[in-house]
C-alpha cells in the first residue's frame, strides 16, 4: 500500500509541474548567488538542480558572487578591508584578490557541472559552461567624496554573444568583474551583474538565491510577492534589514527594467530554486511589475467605457445583457484594465461568501489587444481579490471560451457544484459550461 500511495503522490506531482515546464521552455533564466552559498558547501546541489532546469529546455545564466572569498584572500595576504555604503573599496591588492576568488569559484562552478554519477540529476548530463569577457565596466568613481578605486559597475553585456551559447544549449557563467575598452578590471557586485545581464539579455526570470531569510512584514507576515510599486513603499519603510533590503533594491530595479519576475530566494533550503519556480506559491519573494494605474478596480466613471466594450460581445450572445443601470449597481464588483483613459479590459467578480466561492463573470477584452496577456492579467487579478476576500473557489459560466479557462487551472464541473442561490439563477436556456478553479 505505501508504494502505491507513493507511486499515486509522484505522478500527481509531475501532473502538477508539466503546465511549468510547458510555460518555461525556451525561456531564459539568470540564476545568481552570493559566494557564502558555495561556502556553505551547496554548490553541487545547486548544479544538479540548475541543470534539471536545462534539461527541461530553459536556458539558464549563472553570476556568483565572490565576498566571503575576497575576503579570505584579503586575510591571507593581511590587507585590510575597507567599505562605503555597503562597497568595498578596491585598491590594487583587493583587485588582485578578487581576481583569485574570481579564478576558484569559476573552476569549482565548472566542476561541480561536470558531474556525472550514476542516480543523481547530473547523470547523462554534459552540460557545458562558457564565460569569458561578456561584462564591460566602468569605475564607479568618488562618492560622497570617497574614491571606490577599482569598484566599478556594469557598462555594457555582451548579449549579441550570449544569446547564440543559450541557444546552442550552453550555460553561460558571469563572474562579478568587468573589464573597460582600455584593458582594465573592476570589482563588481554580484547584484549589479545579475540585473544588468537579466536586462539586457531580456530575461524571462531573475532569481537570487540569498542568504538572508524570507522578507516579513511589521507583522512578521512572509511576503510572497511584491508588484514594483509595493517594493518601492517598502523600501521606504526601511524595516528591512540592511541585506534584504540590498537584494530588494536591485529586484525593483530589474522590474522596472524589463524583467517581468524576480525572486528572492533563500538558498539554506533544500532545492530552492526549484520550489520557487514550480511551485504555486513558491518559497521566497518574487516582485513583478504591474502598472497598477492601469489595472484597478472599477468606479462609476467607468461605465461607459465597460458598456462600450461589452457591446459587441452581448450583441452576439457571447455575454448575457447588462444595462447600464445593472453596471452601475454593480460597478463596486467590476475591476478594469485603463489606457490612456481608454477601458479596454474588465471583468466582475460577485461573492458567495457563506460558500466561500465566488462568480468570475464579464470577462473582456479589446479585440485589438487580445495577443498581449492581457486577459490573464486580470485573471490574476481576480484571483488576488477573491483571496483577499477570503474566496477559496472560483468559478465561471461560459458558452465559448471553455477551453482558455481549462488551460489556466479551471475544471470542468456541473450545476450541482454551484453556490445554492446562484444554482437556482441558472439559465438552463444558455447551457453555459461550468468551470471551477481552487485558489
């Protein structure tokens, strides 16, 4: 019995995570780490899990970070430390030790990809890793009146030669230097590489595998996902302890960059990278970008705009008629999407919370913008308010668009499985399909 339970539990799981794989293939990821991760002896653990990553067809880049390193060799060879707001100032004797944590790092990263054995995730793998002189940098200069010396800061990454070792099936390794057109290096944070190259390499992902813990709020509440609006008011709280808050200010800056999610991720658990990526809710902090001026909830001025894009659809008897006098009774129930002062989204979400279920309904969007996510934008939206809600299930009603709601986690159910009160509102005339998704 307990092989059959176990059996039971892994294909349920691999069902889980094929919508992820599926989703994820072909994309890039920029996967960094601090160098405490590879002192605290994880490094291969990691490798099996990033090439599990590339073996399901992601492509993957790697920037580590070299501090506790740096500063080894700095003991080594007793030179003092010397640090400005959180950065070190490299004079020629740190650059040089930073050249040599650079070199170690580089050849146990490369090792540890060149596992092989029999029954681990590396078996069968041949993963190649390429790095090379992909960062150029500047000098970071004098701050507030300090010369930094030889800490710079990403200039330029090299994504025209980049982009054809990803699709060559190669992982491409960032270490945290760069060097100028004139020959020189400079000291890099592993952070400032990691957005740079996520950003300019267009990536799909960014995670940082941190060690610092999950963020919490003042109510000690882990904080599971931020939009870049949301992290910037937290920053300014400045609750965060002085690490978190580091990481944090480069995820906002790779959000507001192009890079539509970025993760925190704390590397003392056990595959972190892994259940943050395909698992629902993950295992650290991910910020995304959201306009949120443009995706809100609806008020009385939106009326018409709503009314305008409805039309067509109820004309045509994709949607049951609403007259205006119904919206604006309900308007506190609709959320839309806004450009420009233009309405071009929308969708209304009615509660049943006695059941703990609620009604998606009115669904829409602009003909003209139907390529761009938008629809699942709101979904997602809905999706959070019914959770803020306390909603456990949601629902919706459909005679033609079954199969999009089937291909974003809904279910197909029946009548019976309905709230009692909006069962006796059915209309048995339309014979809308009845599709439910668990929150």
């Amino acid at each position: 019995m307990p092989v059959m339970e176990n059996s039971i539990q892994f294909v349920q799981w691999l069902r889980s995570v094929a919508p992820y794989i599926h989703a994820f293939r072909g994309k890039t990821f920029v996967v960094a780490f601090p160098g405490e991760l590879v002192s605290a002896g994880t490094l291969p653990v990691l490798a099996q899990d990033l090439s599990l990553l590339h073996a399901m067809g992601i492509k993957v880049v790697i920037v580590h970070g070299s501090r506790p390193q740096v500063q080894e060799q700095l003991a080594l060879r007793n030179v003092e430390s010397y640090f400005h707001n959180g950065l070190r100032i490299t004079d020629a004797a740190a650059l040089e030790c930073a050249k040599e944590a650079a070199g170690e790092l580089r050849l146990d990263i490369e090792a540890a990809f060149s596992q092989g054995l029999p029954n681990t995730p590396m078996a069968h793998a041949a993963i190649r890793i390429i790095s090379g002189n992909f960062v150029t940098a500047r000098p970071i200069g004098v701050i507030d009146g300090v010369d930094l010396e030889l800490t710079g800061v990403v200039r330029k990454i090299a994504a025209e030669t980049i982009h054809p070792i990803l699709n060559a099936g190669g992982l491409v390794l960032l270490s945290p230097l760069g060097f100028s057109p004139t020959g020189e290096a400079f000291n890099l944070t592993m952070e400032d590489v990691a957005v740079s190259a996520a950003t300019a390499l267009r990536a799909d992902k960014l995670i940082f595998l941190s060690e610092t813990p999950v963020m919490r709020d003042s109510y000690q509440r882990e904080i599971r996902e931020l939009s870049s609006a949301q992290a910037e008011d937290l920053l300014k709280t400045n609750q965060l302890p002085q690490d978190s808050a580091f990481y944090l200010q480069h995820c906002l800056k790779a959000s507001c960059s192009g890079v539509p999610r970025v993760h925190i991720v704390p590397f003392d658990i056990d595959g972190a990278a892994l259940l943050e990526v395909f698992t629902h809710d993950g295992v650290g902090t991910m910020v995304s970008y959201e306009n949120l001026e443009s995706l809100r909830e609806a008020t009385i001025e939106d009326v018409g705009g709503i009314l305008k894009l409805i039309e067509p659809l109820e004309a045509d008897g994709t949607l049951v008629k609403r007259g205006r006098e119904l919206i604006e009774r309900e308007i506190d129930y609709f959320s839309v999407i806004e450009h420009d002062g233009v309405i071009f989204g929308c969708a209304a979400l009615y509660p049943f919370a006695s059941e703990g279920m609620a009604e998606m309904a009115c669904l829409t969007v602009n003909p003209d913008v139907q390529t761009q996510g938008d629809g699942e934008r709101i979904l997602k939206h809905m999706e959070k308010r019914a959770r803020a809600a306390g909603i456990g299930k949601l629902f919706v009603l459909t005679t033609r668009t079954a199969h999009w709601f089937l291909k974003r986690g809904f279910v197909s159910a029946t009548v019976d499985d309905l709230p009692k009160n909006r069962q006796q509102m059915y209309n048995w005339q339309r014979k809308s399909l009845v599709l439910i998704k668990t929150l």
